[in-house]
C-alpha cells in the first residue's frame, strides 16, 4: 500500500503549468497570476495631501497657535485631479483637497480643522511642520515592485492593487478543464426518483462545486451505467479535458469493466493508499487525458478530492501553493485512536483565549456526508500506535486556506 | 462622533430579508438558503452493506476462523442499486457489493478478504457477529432533520448533502443588486492613463469584487464627475437597485454637488464615525433605494465597506451570521497604540503550536493599499488609552469566515 504521500507525488509528476491567458482585470478575480505583476510606476505617483486643507511653506507657520496665528494670502487651490500651474511663494497658501498634488513651493499641508478663512486669506492656528499631512511617491509602492507574484490568486485586494497601478489586462493560467464522471447502476440522478436499492448520486454534484472553488472549469459528464458502450461514449465527450475525475467502482473487483476500456486506450494503475478514508484510488491516463478514479463513498470521494484532486488542478494553475496550509490545533473532543492507515477527520475549528482547537464533525464513517458540513479543516492522524487524546497538539489541513497564506 | 455599533446599528435597521426563489441544485453554491432543507427521508435509506462480500447469517458464521472455515452455498449476488428477491436462508450466503441493500434473512455481511470462494460455495473465515460491515438507515441524516439551515450558505458540502436528500430545486434568498458608484474628477478609469495630478480608479473594482464575494450581484456604475448632470444620470441608472454604494467625496466639505442632488430625491445623513481607517461614511435613502456613501481612500473604502456595506448585504441575504466572525489572537509585531477612534488593523493570521498569532501588514496609512493584500483579519484595536503590546489578546475579524463558523 502506498502512504498518501507517495500517492501524491506519482499524481502530481503527471502534470505542469497550462498556458496562460490575458483576460480584463474586473474578470480576474478568483483566477491564477501565470506572471509577476510589476509597478510600472510608484504608488503614490506624486506627493499629495493626504486632507483637506491648505497647502503652506513650514516656516511661514512656525510658531503658529490659536493665541499666534498667522496670517497669509489664499492665491488659488488646487481639487483634487488638477495640477495648481503656480508656486506657493512666501506669504501664501493654496486651498487644496485630500489627493490632490502638493503645489510646488509649498512643503506641508495644515488640515482645515485648525485654520480660519475668509475672502482671498487664511489664518493658520497650529505649526505645519516640513512633510505635514503629505503622502510620497512610493510610500505603498515602489516602481519595480512586484505588486502580486505569479501563482497568487487574484482576490479583492489583489483587484484594488492591479487596478491602482493600471495593470489591465491580466496575464492568468488557462483554467483547467476537469470531466467529472460518476459510475454505477446504484446512482440516481439529481431529481429522479431512485429505484428500490438504489442512492441518491451526490459525487457529481459535490465535485462540480469543489473544482469550481479550486479554480477549474468543471466538464459535467452525469453518470455512466455499468455497460462498456455507455461508459466509452462517455469517456469520449472527455477528450478535449485536462483532467478527468471519476468516482466510484474503485474497489476491490467490481471494476473490470471500466478497467478493460481503460487498458484498451490507455493505461491505468489502481492503488490501496495507506489512508482513511478513501483506501482504493486509481490513476492512469485515457488517450493521454489524466484520469483520477476516486471511491464511491461521498466522503472518500471529498477526501480524495482535496488530497490528490486539488493539487493537481493548483499544479495546472500554477499555484504557488498546490497543497492545503497545514497548522497546529488542539484536539477537543473524544480521543482518537491510531491505526495501520493515516486518518483524516473532518473537524471545526475555533479559537479559544487565543488558542486553536478543533472538534470533529461527529460519525466519521465514510457514507455519513453530514460530517463533511461544517467542517474547516482536516485532522491529520498519524498512523501508529495509541490514540490522540484531547488536549494533544494535531497537525490539521485548512480547508479554507484561511489562516496563514496571503502576502508571500 | 457615532461609534462603529452606533452606526452599524442606524445602517441595518434599514435592511431586510430579501424574498426568495428556486433554482436548481447546481446553481445553488454561494447562495444563502432562504428555508430550512428537511430531509425527506433518512440516510441511509435501507441497510446496506459497507464492503463488498458476502451478506450471511450471523449464526452460520459462529466460531468461523482460518482454521476452521466455515462452508456456506452461494445463493446468488446483489449488486449495488439492485435488490435480491428471495431470503438468505440457514446455510445460504450472498454476494454482495458496497452500498448494495443486506438481502431480507441476512444479518451481517463478512468482507470478501476473510472468504475463500468457488462455483456455488463460499468459506467464511472469520465470524460476522450480527451488524457486521452493515450502515442502517438514518445513521447519517433522520428524516424530519433539517440537513442545512435557512440561512447557512451552500458549499460543496451542502451541495453534496442536498443532493443525497434530493433536495432540487432549492430555496434561496434572491442576490441583492448591489450599485457601485466611483465619484471624483481625480480618478481616470480603468485602462486610462491618468492626466497629471489623476489617479487611477481603484474602489469600483474592489467593490464590484467585494461585492460578489459577499454574495451579491455587482451592479457597476463607473465613475461620476464632479457635474450635477452626470451624478444625476448616473444615480439615475440605480433605480433598480437594492443599494447604492459610493466612494470618494464623503469628505468635510466637497460634497456640496452629491448632497445637493440627494436632497432633492431622498434623504443623506453624513456621519463622522469613531473608526480608523474610515472616519467619514454617509447614509441615507435615494428615491427609497438605500445609498452607503464610502470614503475614497482605498483602504478605508475597503474597510468601511467590511464593517457596515457587507453586513447589509448579508441582512439581505437572510445570512446566519451577517458579521465576521470575531477570535481572540496574539498580537505580533510592534505595539500599537490605542487612540481616541478604533482602529481597525489589517493583519496576517498564523497558528504557531496551537497559538493564533497575527501579523500587521505593514504601514497602516489609508493610502496604502499594499496593506489589505494578504490580510486575513482586522485586529480591533479599542479606543483608549496606552498600547497593545506585543504578545497581548486581541480580538480579530476574520476576513474570509474561516474558523469558527460552519455548522450550526
């Protein structure tokens, strides 16, 4: 039996980076930077006030104060998005607003909260010090700097970046196209009745959402009936994909059908991974395609899914990180006992005074689907001897990527 | 100065629940269940075997090991989605696959690696106490259970467990329709290259971005220029909308044009919150439609937009949880000090041996947009006096919902 991390290197050696592609940077959200996006410019471009007020020399408002205020000639002002065409001499002070360019001569803002005006002056109640009020050239952004790394997911804040610095369009990766293929008689579809012994199919319905949020385009093949000409017409509509992702018929042999046209066209390799759940995985290639054969459980097949199926669609992508952040929690809740195969169970996790526990989901059986609700990360359970008891300190997967990733 | 509750409390007040809509299964994901998914119907439907094997009677496996196997005829089989018509009698086993329902007379199915088998016989080599590899309706879900609650937001898992329930099509609230409105001569759009003392627009992507991710559809109004004519018309084009958001121009002073036009057609309070980044926020209704007047800074648009734009779009929604939720972390990094407005810090969570640590994002000025990049949290720092240091308790708002919340 293979560990899961052997699984996963022989999955991942079977795939690189797609091309990339330029699409509009409103509709890069949510996609893969295929390049580092460089500040073309610094950010601010030009010293500007950072409030409304006016823009003064610092030594004609040294001194100033409520009691001493000092007296100058108001001689224009400048909005924000216009340039004031003089220069502050001595003596003067331009009206200016939050963004605007400081006017040259001038070398300080004084807020408008402590000044007084009336037509053609103003008087300054308080000292503005050189640099008062102002914000610089590159004080966010240096021209040069790389704003957002290739590889990083484009999100709200990535958006607002880009945007200031007018990168537009956006270099992404192609986004994977993944065929989604679930197999066996026992399934009926999405708004079918099922037939006495059969279930309801849910793998379908679950692997479209989770390889949409991983960031691929989901190829919807429905169901395969456990018939050789059914399931080749449906292989074949996948062709033109990335990736394809089967689940069930997996287990120990009930799959010669799917095997036989696999071997036909391509080749396949079935595994035991030394994990719980989701012992059996294949994985093989159909007419060149990657094929990933998950179980038939709905949460071996999540399972599998995260360890072995979103990497590789993040290695497509070019992620810079393929795989789930792992962290340290604290286990709450009953002890967990070790065994021969490495345990994932679904847990929530929360925080406490400061300090990270997680709980588990409930029946941690491989058909209770209600345990994958609610669930933000994945305890990992060595294999070994014992048990982990509350208390203990457990590596676990964010399923959300929610904790430690972001700025790299 | 109203406190950030004061003013969350004024916004909300004028928000509710959207109405509802069905849409099928698929197009669930993201959206927010408008009732109470009951099952139907429990999970598992029937008892149905865990492995594949052979269904038996557990007394005929009484005292069955290696040793002395015990010999059992081979009766027929039951695939998975089928059901074996007749009764599995004293002496008589049954062939049977994962998920495939246990065969009336049955009790418990022994796993095909613990058997020995040939034409019309099989050895069992171990016991099958009664229960054994069986799953028993409801062991998952009871029927009447509410599978997700109005309210929760529908992910993969959701999907997967709904689609187990067949539930199809699903209830969900509508998707507000969220107007975005950049204002300010300043600001040259996206794909311009700013005049001299322009900068390039950056909130109205952010916020299309933003809004989106809340779970609202982004209705993008570009950017008005300082003329009552265009303001007019553009205001105009949110009619249909269940908000107006605006950046820029809430600022003291330069907002004469803005307030002007919303007095004529509705009503505008401006407000000077106690909160930094995002002093200034204005609120009030346009021809009855709701308008959130941002700051044009663009952290603080960001910002403001999180604590009072977001939540009114989940009070919309009908969302269980409209806020973010708020842990406990460990500050580190330098101190902070505390000032007469809260102060809401953009930071970097890590989980170091089980503890939850966050990271500032550097420089903290409204200006510096590099900071919301790679935060996944605002630490609140609370108005008063003196300093958080590092190492202190700080509570922190979760920027992407990812510790505690999930099932409820």
């Amino acid at each position: 039996m293979l560990t899961v991390e052997e699984a996963r290197e022989r999955i991942l050696a079977r795939f690189s980076r797609l091309n990339a592609e330029d699409v509009p940077l409103p509709a890069a959200v949510g996609r893969v930077l295929a390049m580092d996006a460089v500040a073309g410019e610094s950010l601010p471009r030009f010293t500007n006030s950072a409030m409304d007020g006016y823009a003064v020399r610092s030594e004609d408002a040294r001194g100033a104060s409520a009691e001493a205020p000092r007296h100058l000639r108001l001689a224009g002002e400048v909005p924000a998005g216009r340039v004031y065409e003089g220069t502050v001499e001595p003596g003067e002070a331009v009206r200016i607003l939050t963004g605007a360019p400081l006017p040259d001569g001038a070398d300080a803002v004084l807020q408008q909260e402590l000044t007084e005006t009336g037509a053609g002056w103003v008087r300054l109640l308080a000292e503005a010090p050189a640099g008062n009020n102002l914000r610089y050239p590159g004080e966010d952004v240096r021209e040069g700097d790389v704003l957002v790394p290739a590889g990083a997911e484009v999100g709200p804040a990535e958006i607002a970046l880009l945007a200031s610095a007018g990168i537009h369009p956006v270099r992404v990766t192609r986004r994977p196209r993944v065929a989604i293929l679930s197999t066996g008689d026992e399934l009926a579809p999405l708004g079918e009745t099922p037939r006495p012994g059969q279930i309801r199919e849910s793998n379908g319905p679950y692997l479209i959402a989770a390889v949409a949020r991983a960031g691929a385009e989901p190829v919807p093949l429905g169901i395969a009936r456990d018939r050789a000409e059914e399931l080749r017409a449906k292989l074949e509509q996948a062709r033109e994909a990335d990736l394809i992702l089967t689940s069930g018929g997996v287990s120990v042999g009930d799959y010669d059908l799917v095997k036989q046209i696999l071997t036909e066209q391509g080749d396949i390799t079935f595994w035991r991974v030394r994990m719980r759940p989701g012992k059996p995985v294949a994985f093989g290639t159909l007419s060149g395609t990657p094929l990933l054969g998950l179980p038939g459980n709905p949460v071996s097949a999540a399972v599998t899914f995260e360890l072995f199926g979103r990497p590789a669609i993040r290695t497509m992508l070019g992620c810079r990180q393929t795989e789930r952040p792992v962290v340290e929690v604290v286990l709450d809740g009953q002890n967990i006992a070790r065994g021969d195969r490495r345990h994932f169970v679904r847990a929530r996790l929360d925080s406490r005074n400061g300090t990270l526990v997680a709980m588990p989901t409930g029946d941690q059986g491989s058909h209770i689907i209600s345990s994958l609700r609610g669930a933000t990360a994945l305890l990992v359970i060595l294999e070994g001897e014992g048990q982990v008891c509350a208390g203990d300190h457990v590596p676990a997967l964010l399923l959300n990527d929610a904790l430690p990733w972001g700025m790299e």
